[in-house]
C-alpha cells in the first residue's frame, strides 16, 4: 500500500528502469496487456489505484506519473485497428490525497493522439509487428521528426497534409491516389521489368565479387527482357533465364550462380512470393542472388495493396525494410544470409565459401614491401621467391605445403619455407612483414567479432586456408575466437569508442563523432573498423556511401553519400543513412540540392595521404585556413552560409583553388590582403614556438 513520499520515489526509479512500455521525460505509459510484465512494485502500485478507479472496461493505457503519486487510465477505443487513435477519456487517481478525477475528450476538436504504437506494447503482442514497420515508415519520411509537435490531431493531419500522404490500415499510401477497391486491381507484373544498357546491380556485384570463374553456370529467375542473361554469356559463361511473360518456355535448370533479382517484391501473393524464394533456392548450387527494394521513401505514385503499394504504372512493388529482408530470407530458406549493399543478400549453399567470403569481406589491402638491399643471392632466386612473397602479403603467413604450387621447388633449393624467406628477409623490411601479420590478424579478429551476431562457424566450417590462418596468426580457433569476443566487449563501452575516434590519426573530428572516407576504413583502429563492421555486416554499407561518420557518444553510424566528392572543392550532402546499433532501425534523409544543403570542408582530412587527390584537398584547406574562409564553422555548415562567407572575402573557386573575385572592391580586397598576411605571421610564429617545444 503507498503510503509516503519515499514510496514514491521508489516508484519513479522503478518507473524510469522498466523495460516495459514507453518512457518520457514526466510518466511511464503501458498498454494494459503488458501490466503483467512490470516489477512487481509497480503491479501493487496500479492495483491500489484502480480499486479507487472502479477500473472501467476497455482501459487501454496505464500512465505512471513520475512528477507525483498519480496513476492516469486513458482510453484509445479503436487502439489496434486506428495507426494514430485519440484519446476519448481519462481517469486520474491521486494516490496521496485519494482523489479520483474523469475527463472525457470525446467531443474535443483537436483530442491528443498516439504515436510509435509498438512502444506500449510487450513484443510477443498479436500486432506489435505491424505497429513496428508502419513506425518504421514515418520515420523514414520524416514524419516523426519534431516530436513535441505532433501531439495532437490537427498538427498531425495538417504535417500528413504537408507530405502528401493518408492512411490506409497500417500502410502508408499517397493521397492522389486513393482507391475504394484494390483488391479487384489486376496486377501488370510484366511492367515491372526493366531495359537496362548495363548489369543490373546485384549482378554487377556479384561480378566484382569473384562469384564467377571459369566454368560457372548462371541462371536468372524472373530475367524480364533478359538483359543480364545475355551480358553474362558474352562473358563466356554458360547462361540461361526464365520469365513468366517474357521468356515462359524456358525450362528451369540448375546452375552455380542463381540470381532472383527485384522479383520477389513484385509478386503481391505472399504465398508465390515464397515458393518463388524456395523455387531459386531448388536450383541453387553455390549461391543465390536476392534483392529486393528497400524502403526509403514512398514514392510519389502509389496506393495501398496487400502488405504493398501499386505505382502507377499498375505494378506492384513490396517496399521491404533492409532488416525485415534479411530476417525474411532466413526464415524461408533456414539460411544466414550475408548482406551485400541495400536491399541485395548472398545466400550460400556452402557454408565453408560463406565464411571465406565473410573474412575475404574484412581483409584490408596491403602491398608486398619494396626490396631495400637486392643481394646476389636474392637477385638468383627473386622469380622463385617472388610466389612466397605474394603468399604472406595476402595470408600474413608462411604457406604449408599444399598451398604453394612452387612450395616442392622452395624446399628443394632451401631445405624448407623457412629458410627460403629468410633470403627474402635479407632484401627487404622485416618489420614490414611483421606489420603484414598483424593487420591480417586484426582482419580477422574484425570477422571472428562480427560473426558473433549471427552462426558463428565451427572450426571445421571454414576453409583450409583460413583454418591455417588461425593456427598460425593466433595459434588456435578458441584463442582467436576469446581475442574477438573481447574486442567486442570493448566496443560496448562508448568512453573506449569515444577514445579511439579521439586519437585516430585518421578522420575529420568533430565535438561528438569521427568523419571518415571509405576508402580509408582499413587504416583505422580494428576496434573502429568493428564499429562499422556492425552496421555493414548486418544492414549493408550502401554502395554510393563515400563519407563514414562514426557517432562517439551514441551507438550509431551514418553512411553519407557526397556525389561529386573528387570533383567539387565543397561536395553538397546528397542523402544519408544512420544506422542505430542498439536496435538495428535504419533513418534516411534525402537533401534537395536546391534547398540549401549541408556542405562538406577540409576533404583532406577524411582521406589517408595515399589517396590520388590528398595533395590537392590538403593545399586548398591551407589556402581557406590562411583565408580566414573556415573560422566560423556554424556558418559555413551549409551552402548559403558556404556561398555568403566567400562573397564577404572577396573569394571564389577556381576547382580546388581560391580565387579573388574579379569584380571585387580593390579598397576591401587591400584590407582582407592585410588580414591575411597577419594571421600568416601569426601562424609562423606559433609554428616557431611549437618547434623550440
């Protein structure tokens, strides 16, 4: 029974550590079927305060005041079937003074109404699922940005108004095109299949994968006009596909390569939608091809039907959230898919080749150390020992003696690989080959760490050549798997995260993350490229992705897509995905070029020095730093604010030049002349004073 203040507290600390219903700055809200999982405290708590209630039927929500011993009921009468249903009436119980209070909200014009429906709810809920990807939705639109905004129901419609869009059940749809009866609409499927000039991406990536070689057979499921069927036989490569429309006479066969590409999202039967997955997966020797669209963004044309939308083009098309794609292939298939870019898996037959693929994914690029001392001995045999040299540069390794063809000639000459390489050691840096070893252990802790979050494999799951990798790198599968395990513990602590983006020699830092180019990841720290490795091994890095930004003090990573990156001095931020690591739910935001984007500074500090154009990036951030161009960074974040503080100095660019404006005041461009000499002396002289320290 409450009885006191210090009762409360106890309460409100209960409250804010449940996990259990939604939590907000002033209250815990809990749908009535999730009261049985509270704390126990909590369940006496409510159930003094609904015997003062005379708890009324059909209460949906339970709110728990965390400001004073009050407990609210309110009322949602239609909180299953409504996305966003209002708030018809509420009963307050003061447990202190015992007060009980009613008001009804049925006959207000502007009622409060819920959002994020699945957070009230306990997951095992009949519709928490459903709840969940229409959430998922409205964030990706942007409708839920502004939280404190759309509390009730005329700012909501008036924002649903402002993006075009209605409600149909769960399902978001566009407002023009609204229909009364989509289930008697005939579904064109044909009309979904594309003319391309070129592959189709997840079969380009399959390409530049390695999938193919010599002997590789190749058929396309759904292959529509049959655009990658015939590309990948002028290849060489034995090339067949079937399309219910287009080429329904072929006979279905079996090959390596087996691509289902963009089919099973515009089948709308969710039963063929799964025999089709199933059927693929019949003819699938080593591995399957899936993609699927991914949602973004509704488009423009599109009504509700099914568990999709029709565009209008009376196609239909399943708009699959990357995470609800994965976990869909899997369940069907019984498989562990591997993610490859947005909306694109492998899946293969073979677990041993999914795992060589998995760590072939984490191994970073390194170059066979240049010969320093070229002695005689080593100049006799350099065409021999060159195969050696290649061998531990790609293993951090010597081979065994099934692994080199050259290994019976090595030994023979030698006496065994040992001594062979100790030739090799003569001619070049040996620390250099030690650093060899130890980046590709550090690629391997990367993968071990990540494969922790789906099947990690079995020693004997792996191939030969990466079990010898173990044992020599780490001496042994539990060894390097108790290694990989504890970097990942590391990575859960945000201070370790926030230290290591702190001390990278790599990256652009800002206040509260690391900004990093993706052609640089393999130089970072191997905890960092873990970090990153947690967003791409489980959603995808998207192909177009060129910026990384690593978030310090929250778990999260956001993939930025800066079209023109080389080309343009100051790159407009096109679009962006983050990825929250806590729950794996994925925001995107598109930036219209017209409308005042963010802008990108300093390139030169995103890059390593290897890059081809660091030397140009680096001069010209010199150049705006002796400016005084990049002293006020709020106001030069975006274009406007980038454009107007180059009109105020009398600047412009020149490619990755600063320029005086030609039609600049000469008495303005003398003073901002002055300034610059100035801030030029006054860096010397710092520089001067840092070199005597």
């Amino acid at each position: 029974m409450f009885c006191s203040l210090d009762d409360f507290d106890a309460i409100a600390i209960t409250c804010q550590r449940s996990k259990v219903g939604k939590l907000l700055p002033d209250a815990l809200y809990v749908h009535v079927s999730a009261l049985p999982a509270l704390d126990s405290l909590l369940q006496d708590y409510e159930s003094e305060a609904r015997q003062m209630a005379s708890y009324p039927a059909g209460i949906t929500l339970v709110k728990f005041s965390l400001k004073k011993p009050s407990i609210s009921y309110l009322l949602y009468p239609d909180f299953d079937d409504n996305p966003h249903p209002a708030l018809q009436c509420s009963i307050q119980v003061n447990l202190q003074s015992r007060e009980v209070n009613h008001r009804d909200y049925g006959n207000t014009d502007n009622p409060f109404i819920l959002h994020r429906k699945e957070t009230f709810v306990a997951s095992n809920y009949p519709h928490y699922q459903q709840f969940a990807a229409l959430t998922r939705q409205e964030e990706a639109l942007g409708l839920l940005d502004n939280p404190r905004t759309i509390g009730t129901r005329l700012v909501w419609e008036e924002r649903l108004a402002q993006f075009k869009v209605a409600f149909q059940g769960h399902t978001l749809i566009h407002r023009s095109l609204l229909i009364s009866k989509s289930s008697q609409i005939k579904i064109d499927r044909h009309k979904a299949a594309i003319s391309r000039n070129d592959f189709s991406k997840p079969v380009r990536l399959a390409l530049e994968a390695g999938l193919f070689s010599i002997g590789t057979t190749f058929f396309d499921y759904g292959c529509g006009q049959g655009g990658d069927m015939e590309r990948i036989a002028k290849l060489g490569y034995d090339s067949l596909g079937w399309d219910p429309y287009y080429r329904p006479d072929t006979k279905l066969a079996e090959a390596d390569v087996v691509n289902l590409g963009y089919i099973i999202n515009v089948i709308e039967s969710q039963t063929e939608r799964r025999e089709a997955l199933i059927q693929a997966w019949a003819l699938t020797r080593k591995v399957l091809i899936v993609a699927a669209q991914v949602l973004i963004a509704q488009g423009n044309s599109q009504i509700a039907f099914g568990d999709g939308v029709i565009t209008s083009r009376n196609t239909f098309q399943k708009y699959y959230d990357q995470e609800e794609l994965k976990l869909y292939i899997d369940q069907v298939l019984g498989v562990d898919a591997v993610p490859i870019s947005l909306g694109i898996y492998f899946v293969f037959r073979d677990e041993a080749q999914a795992q060589s693929f998995r760590a072939s994914r984490f191994r970073s690029r390194v170059s066979v150390p240049k010969v320093q001392l070229a002695n005689k001995r080593f100049e006799d045999y350099r065409e021999l020992l060159t195969p050696l040299m290649a061998f531990f540069t790609e293993r951090g390794r010597l081979p065994t003696l099934e692994e080199l063809p050259e290994t019976e000639t090595l030994s023979a000459e030698f006496g065994n690989l040992r001594r062979a390489f100790q030739i090799v050691l003569q001619a070049t840096n040996p620390q250099e080959w030690d650093a060899i070893s130890d980046r590709r252990r550090q690629d391997l802790l990367v993968y071990l760490a990540l494969s922790h979050f789906g099947r990690r494999p079995k020693l004997r799951d792996l191939t030969p050549v990466v079990q010898n990798d173990i044992k020599s790198l780490f001496g042994g599968y539990q060894q390097a798997c108790a290694a990989a395990d504890l970097m990942l513990m590391t990575l859960g602590n945000l201070e370790v995260v926030e230290e290591r983006c702190k001390s990278s020699t790599i990256g652009k830092k800002l206040a509260n993350s690391l900004w990093v180019h993706v052609s640089a990841i393999e130089a970072l720290d191997p905890l960092l490229r873990l970090y990153e490795g947690c967003a791409s091994r489980t959603i995808g890095r998207p192909e177009e992705a060129n910026v990384i930004k690593f978030h310090c003090r929250k778990p999260k990573i956001t993939y930025l897509v800066y079209p023109d990156f080389d080309a343009d001095p100051h790159p407009a931020l096109y679009t962006s995905m983050q990825i929250d690591l806590r729950d794996l739910h994925v925001h995107y935001r598109d930036h219209d070029p017209n409308e005042n984007p963010p802008v990108l500074h300093q390139k030169d500090l995103l890059v390593t020095p290897e890059y081809p154009h660091y030397e140009k990036f680096a001069k010209l951030s010199r150049q705006e730093e002796d400016w005084g161009l990049l002293d006020n960074w709020k106001r030069i974040s975006d274009q406007q604010g980038w454009r107007s503080c180059l009109e105020e100095h009398c600047a412009e660019l020149k490619g990755h030049r600063v320029v005086w404006c030609k039609d600049a005041d000469p008495y303005r461009v003398k003073l901002l002349k002055s300034a610059q000499r100035q801030r030029s002396g006054r860096g010397a002289i710092k520089h001067r004073n840092s070199s005597r320290n």
